[in-house]
C-alpha cells in the first residue's frame, strides 16, 4: 500500500517546551525510536507533538500540568514538518488563547496558508480521539494485562467499538444492580426483604377484620371534612386573588395622584426645529462662527506681521536695479576663477626661468661691448671649425726627421681618433628618446640640447677631410690670411668680437640655451601681461558697485571672493523676500477664507433661526427649555398612562369608594381563613383516630399495606428484569458490534496475531463468539485461550484497528514504553509487528528499555 497520502512528521523544532528549548529532531519515515531514561523529556515530548498537531491544553485539562518553560515563557511552543499526499507543509502554535495561535505554511513554497486549512486537513480528529486510536501507553497495556481472563475476552471483544468502555461499565453496573434487588438465597436483597414483609402483613390482616367498621366511618368523615376544607380553601384562593388585585391598585393610586396633578398637555403643543439634534446643530454652528472668527482674528495677525517684515534693503534694491549686469558678471566670474589660478604657476615659472638665465649668464663669456654674443647657425659653426684648423700656422720643414716624425704621430692619431659619424648620430637619436620618455622629470630640457650637441660634433666629424696615409706626401699649404678674414666677418655677425676663436664653438650649445630660455621668458611674461589685463578688464566692469563691493588692491583670491560673498548675499535677499511675499500671499489669501467662512456658517446661522421663527439665540435658549419641559412632561404622563393601563385602572377610578371596597375584601379573607382553621383541626382529629386504629392495626390499614406491599414487589420485580434484560442486550450489542466492524481490519490482526505467536495461529474469526485457529486445524473460543495468548490477541487486534483507522485518518501511531511486560521472545515479536506496521504508517517509538529495535532510527535522550 502506498503511503503518499499518510501523514508524515518530518521534522520537531521546540521553541519551549518543558524542559526543551530551542531543539530540533530530525524524524524518520517510517520507525522512529527515542530512547532515554526516566525523566529524560519523552513524555514532554510525546505532549509536544499532540499539542503542535491538536492544541495546547489549558490548566483545567492537562492533569499533568503545561509545560510552559519556567524562564522563557515567552518560548512556549514549536514547529512540525509534515508531509501529505507529496506535500510538505509547516504548522507551528505558539502561546494563545484557545490553544495556542497557529500558523500554516506550504514548506516547498514557504508561503503561508489559511489555518482552515490545516483544521480541514485533521478533521474530525482531534486530541482525544487520537490519543484514544494512536496513542498506546505501556500503563494502559499493563492494566489491560492484568485483567483476568474472562475481563480480557469481554475487552477484546469491546475492540473496535466506539464507547465499548462505556458500555462494559454500564453492562456490570446493570448486573450489579440485578444482584442487589434479587438473589435466589440472602436476606439483604431487597426483593427478598419485601416478599418476607408481604408475608408478615398478611398475617396481621387476618387479626385486624374486627377493626374495621369503625374505621370505615372514621374514614367518611374525614371525607366530608376535607370536601368542606377543600372547598374553602378555593374559595379563600379567590378571595387572595382579589386581595392582592386590591394591593396592586392600592399601590398605583399614588401614580393616578401623580397624573391626576400634571398639567393638561398635548403633543400638538410641541414645536418643530427644538429636538434636542436641532440643539447640537445650533451649538455645533455657533462653535464653528467662534472658531472661524478666532481664526480670522490669527491670520489678520499673521498678515500684519508679513507687511511689517516685507521691507527691502538698498543692497536689494540695488541689486534689483542692476539684477541683469550683475547675473552677466557673475557668468563671467567662473571663467576668471578658472584662470586666474594660472598666474600663479606663470610666476613660478618666470622665477626659474630668470633663475636659469643668469646662471648661464654667470657661465658665458661676454664681447669687447659687454654683451653676449649670438649664437651660431649650424652651417657657420662647420665653418668656424674649418677655419680654425686652416689659420693654425705652418711647421717647420729644416728637420726632415722631425717632421717625419711628427707626420708619422699626426697620421696614427687621426687613425686612432677617428670615429665615424653614424655612432654620433645613434647616440644623439637614443638620447633624444630617452629625454621624451622622462619629459616629466626636472632639467629634462638638457636632453634635447645634448642630444643636438652629439649630432652637431658627428656632422663636424664627417665635414673633414681624411688624412692622407702616404707617409712622404706634403701637406696643402694654408691660406690664414683669407680664414682670418672670414673669421673676423662671422665675428662681427654674431657678436663675437672679443671672444677667443677657439670658445665660438664650445660656447654654442650654452648660447642656443640662453636664447630659448629667453624666449620663454617673453613668452610667460606676455601671458602675465594678459590674465592680469582679463583681471583688471572684469574688476573694471564692476566699478558701477564700487560702493557696494569693498575691492582693493590685494590678492585676486580676495577681491573674487569679496564679489562672490556679496552678490551671493544680495541674491539670498530677494529670495528671502519673496518668500516673504510668497507668505504674506498666503496670509491675505487665508484672511479671505476665513472671513467668507465666518460669513458663510453666519448666514446658516441666521437662517436656522429663521426656520424656527426666533431672533435670536437667547430666544432660541429660552423656547428650547420650554420644549424641553414639554415633552418631559408629555413622557412622565405616558409612562404613567401605560403603568396604570397595565394595573387595569382607569382614569376615573374613585380612590374612596376603592378604598372601602378593599377593607370589606379583607375581612372576608379573614372568616374564610377562621373557617379553614376550623375544619384543619377537625380533620386532624379525625386523622388522629384514624392513625390510632392504623397503630392498632387496624384491617383497612393492614388490607392497604399489604396493597402497597404488592405494589412495592411488581416494581422491584420490574426493575429486576429490566437490569437483567439490559445486561443481556448490552452483551448482544458487544457481539454484534465486533462482529460488524473487525472485519476492517481482520487481515491486519491474523497477519499481527501469527508474528506476535511465531506463527503458531493463522485465522481469527468474529462469530457468535472469537475463535482462533492454530496451526494444526483447532479451533479455540477466547475462553479457552491461556492469558498470555489472550494478551497477544488483545494486542494484535487494537494495532490492527488503529492501522485500519489510519486508512481513513492517515496519521503517525505514537507508543510510549509499550511491551514492559513481555519477555525476550515475545518483545522481539512485537517489534517485528511494529516494523510490519511502520511499512504502512510513521511509527514513532519511545522507551526506557535498552532493548529497542536496532534496525530503525534511533535519537538517544538524556536527562540533561
């Protein structure tokens, strides 16, 4: 069978409970176990789970007290994960009237849901019907097993029948009863008490016949007498009756009087629009025109002051005046924010400019005038070069071994000395890369003019001639005449007149540096020049305020800040003011409404008077409390009116003559009652005779007893029967009850039975009586089972009913310590059966015993 629609607890989260806080277990599928020693919290927990599904019980229902946790009261309660039909859902209930208050969730979705439907989802059991169907208590088995054998069959028989406890206990209450009206032999019964009493006032008749003739007269007397009594006994009742009809007018004459005294008013006297909701619209009016005027009177106020504070200042009004200049400044203000910080950086800059001019200066030599020379183009630096080596003088010829030599050295030199001019220009170009990678470090400048120096020197190079290497040819005869004339041009071209031939050229890369230097220095002074005349232009355009804006000489940063602060303030003024206008608009608008409320609820005012015909409101006062008067006495004279009509006296009732009619009505009662008196005593005297010859055992009252003695044995005998009758049906109904409704279950119980028996019986049937059948074919009624059988019996079959109920109410089968009393063998058993049931149903299983099923499982509990 399969178990997708059973209920399954998955999961137990405690908030507090008990001795249990904040704790979760994990709950298996099918078999369960908590295993734990005494006071370890399984019955704390069993209380749990009952009161999470079912409610929790209040100080009149749990016997056993609740389990609100001592110091986190605030904790009580928990949370159960379950499964039905492939869902997963959470309940949880926490302190609350009525149970606790709870609430559902779907656990795949965690969304909550209505608790209608988890009360659908239970319905109809709840906590007393299931502990009785799935609650099993070792207690309660171990008080079922020590019932005798016939106490056994009669419970086993009971299984499966609703209210069958209460049927039993009414069935041996019956008999008991039956018991104690009647036995064959005793003389306590009281059917036997009375046959002997019967038998006693027969005897005393047969000697009380002479008695009787006397009695019978007596008996007539007393006759005639309580027919007088009774009859004046009616008529004394009629006469109370009139009697306290005369009290109840007696006591509303104060009322007629009352009624009689108010003055003669009529309904038509009563005036529309007086009521008293006409009372609290007219008060409500007036409050409100009171209220209004008030307000009226605050917002008048509110608008003075407006007026007062809405003044403008001449630094406003000049503003104002001058708004559209001022706003095309202050557009203007960011760009010269923006640029004149640059003219501090252009300073910086001309002081290290100037700072490297004059050491350059401090380094180069100066002309005959005192100046500094210019600096050569690159084509007259090579022929500066040129003219220089060909101005050198010419050497002496007269020592050929001299000059031989000196050839020879002058020839190896310009061999070893010679480098070619490609290495120059490498190193001028490597150079130059490397001064535009590092551009941004200090004196990075020097790179461009070294790398331009390499160059220069390698182009020099590559201008000369090579020397010859003939070692015997003379050299070309020098013309230094012409090369000291083409100096002396090149001299006076660049400024050079003064200055030794032999520095024109090292002096170059110095010179072309001061130059450059000094072009930047023109440069960053005209830039100067023109931040500050932009300046000194836009200070200019501000002299219209120069009453308004203190500007003066100082640092740009001040005169900027002094225009920002100033027309910043003028601009926070005319928002000021018009919000202030903004506010006295608001005033004059609020005065109007309020004075056109004011005459609006006036105007209701007046009409409202006009409806009711007054003037005024003290006129309007004073008619209302005529009104008022009116109809409280219009209201006193009804409920008079309806008292009297209910006491059925009438408005023109004479009080007089109403008064002696009730004296005569008294008197009467007072002779009816002497005459009552009288004949009680009478009849009391009669009965006193009569009681006399009753003592005396007289034949009427013995002929009477022995009746009623009758009477007193046919109803005993009555009685006797019924109870013996009832037990009887009682027993039928057991029977048939069985009979009807195990065969549910009956698979279940012969498939329990013969595992909990190792199999020695395989068949239970539910005739007219239970039988059994064992293994070898025989049949056994209950009765003539051994106790302990009976017990296995016993146990198969509620296990069954409780599986069989499952099918209909799927929920977890709860047994607590169940079992104590078997042996080994015989618990062994009962564990099988209860893995057999856990295949259909969530068993959960909690003991104190060691010997728990090794194979489900198993949470170990303990006392702390």
């Amino acid at each position: 069978m399969g178990r997708r629609n059973w209920v399954i607890i998955q999961k137990i989260n405690i908030y507090g409970y008990g001795k249990w806080l904040n704790t979760t277990f994990p709950l298996a599928p099918s078999l369960q176990v908590f295993y734990g020693p005494n006071e370890a919290g399984k019955s704390t927990l069993i209380d749990f789970i009952v009161g999470i599904l079912f409610g929790f019980q209040n100080k009149r229902q749990a016997v056993h007290g609740q389990y609100i946790p001592k110091d986190h009261a605030d904790l009580y309660g928990g949370e159960i994960w379950f499964e039905n039909q492939g869902k997963h859902y959470r309940i949880v209930r926490t302190r609350g009237k009525n149970g606790g208050d709870v609430k559902f969730f779907d656990a795949d979705l965690e969304m909550p849901l209505p608790a209608s439907l988890y009360d659908r989802l239970i319905s109809p059991l709840d906590r007393q019907t299931y502990q009785q169907l799935f609650y099993f208590n070792g207690e309660d088995q171990q008080a079922a097993y020590r019932l005798d054998a016939t106490a056994l069959q009669l419970r086993i028989q009971q299984v499966g029948l609703a209210n069958a406890d209460q049927w039993i206990a009414l069935q041996q209450d019956f008999q008991k009863q039956a018991k104690e009206l009647y036995a064959e032999r005793g003389r306590k019964p009281e059917l036997n008490r009375q046959l002997k009493q019967y038998r006693e006032i027969q005897d005393q008749l047969q000697d009380a016949q002479t008695q009787y003739p006397k009695y019978q007269a007596l008996k007539a007397k007393l006759a005639d007498q309580s027919a007088a009594l009774s009859k004046a006994r009616a008529q004394l009742t009629h006469e109370q009756e009139q009697a306290r009809t005369d009290q109840q007018k007696q006591a509303m004459i104060p009322l007629l009087e009352r009624y009689r005294r108010l003055p003669d008013v009529d309904s038509d006297n009563l005036r529309a629009g007086f009521s008293d909701q006409d009372v609290l619209q007219y008060r409500d009016l007036n409050r409100q025109l009171a209220a209004q005027s008030q307000r009226a009177t605050n917002q008048k106020r509110r608008l003075a002051t407006a007026e007062q504070s809405l003044l403008k200042t001449p630094a406003q009004q000049f503003y104002e005046q001058n708004q559209a200049r001022i706003d095309q400044l202050m557009t203007e203000l960011s760009t010269i924010k923006q640029t004149m910080p640059q003219s501090t950086f252009v300073d910086q800059r001309i002081t290290a400019v100037e700072k490297t001019i004059g050491t350059l200066e401090a380094e180069l030599p100066r002309n005959a005038a005192g100046k500094f020379p210019q600096s050569l183009s690159t084509d007259d630096t090579s022929l500066v070069l040129r003219l220089t080596a060909q101005r050198q003088p010419a050497a002496s010829f007269n020592d050929e071994s001299s000059r031989t030599s000196a050839n020879r050295r002058q020839r190896h030199q310009a061999t070893t000395n010679r480098v070619s001019p490609t290495t120059f220009y490498s190193v001028a170009i490597g150079l130059l890369v490397l001064t535009i990678i590092g551009h941004r470090l200090p004196f990075s400048w020097l790179g461009y003019f070294l790398a331009a120096g390499i160059a220069a020197y390698g182009l020099i190079q590559a201008s000369r001639p090579q020397a010859q290497s003939a070692p015997n040819q003379p050299t070309e005869p020098v013309r230094s005449a012409e090369a000291q004339q083409r100096l002396a041009e090149i001299a006076s071209r660049y400024q050079l007149t003064g200055i030794p031939v032999e520095q024109w050229v090292a002096i170059q890369p110095q010179l072309q540096r001061l130059e450059s230097l000094q072009a930047d220095l023109a440069g960053l002074s005209e830039q100067k020049r023109t931040l500050f005349q932009n300046y000194q232009a836009y200070l200019e355009k501000w002299r219209f305020a120069a009453d308004w804006l203190p500007l003066s000489n100082e640092d740009y940063q001040v005169n900027l800040g002094v225009i920002e602060r100033n027309v910043s303030d003028w601009q926070n003024q005319v928002r000021r003011y018009q919000e202030r206008n903004a506010r006295l608009e608001d005033a004059r608008q609020a005065v109007d409404a309020a004075t056109e409320q004011m005459k609006a609820t006036q105007v209701a005012l007046d009409h409202f008077l006009a409806e009711r015909r007054v003037s005024s409101g003290s006129e309007f006062d004073a008619t209302v409390e005529k009104q008022q008067q009116l109809r409280q006495n219009l209201q006193v004279k009804s409920q008079l009116m309806d008292q009297l009509k209910s006491a059925n006296i009438p408005i023109s009732l004479d009080i007089e003559e109403f008064k002696v009619a009730a004296d005569q009505h008294t008197k009467q009662q007072r002779v009816t009652q002497d005459a009552i008196n009288q004949l009680t005593k009478q009849s009391a005297e009669t009965q006193v005779s009569m009681t006399q010859l009753v003592n005396d055992r007289t034949y009427f009252d013995l002929k009477q007893r022995l009746a009623n003695q009758e009477a007193k044995i046919l109803e005993t005998v009555h009685q006797y029967l019924a109870l013996s009758l009832s037990g009887r049906w009682i027993q039928a109904v057991l029977d048939l009850g069985t009979r009807g409704r195990l065969p549910k279950a009956i698979r279940r119980a012969i498939d329990y039975f013969g595992i909990l028996t190792d199999q020695r019986y395989h068949n239970i049937e539910f005739g007219d009586q239970v039988t059994v059948t064992r293994n070898d074919g025989v049949q056994f009624v209950i009765n003539e089972l051994s106790k302990g059988t009976l017990e296995q019996l016993y146990l198969a079959l509620i296990f069954a009913i409780a599986v069989s109920f499952s099918d209909e109410y799927p929920m977890p089968i709860i047994i607590d310590d169940g079992f104590m009393s078997f042996d080994a063998n015989r618990k062994q058993a009962a564990f099988t059966m209860m893995a057999k049931i856990a295949q259909q149903t969530q068993v959960i299983y909690l003991t104190a015993q060691q010997d728990y099923p090794q194979s489900a499982n198993v949470i170990v509990l303990s006392r702390n």
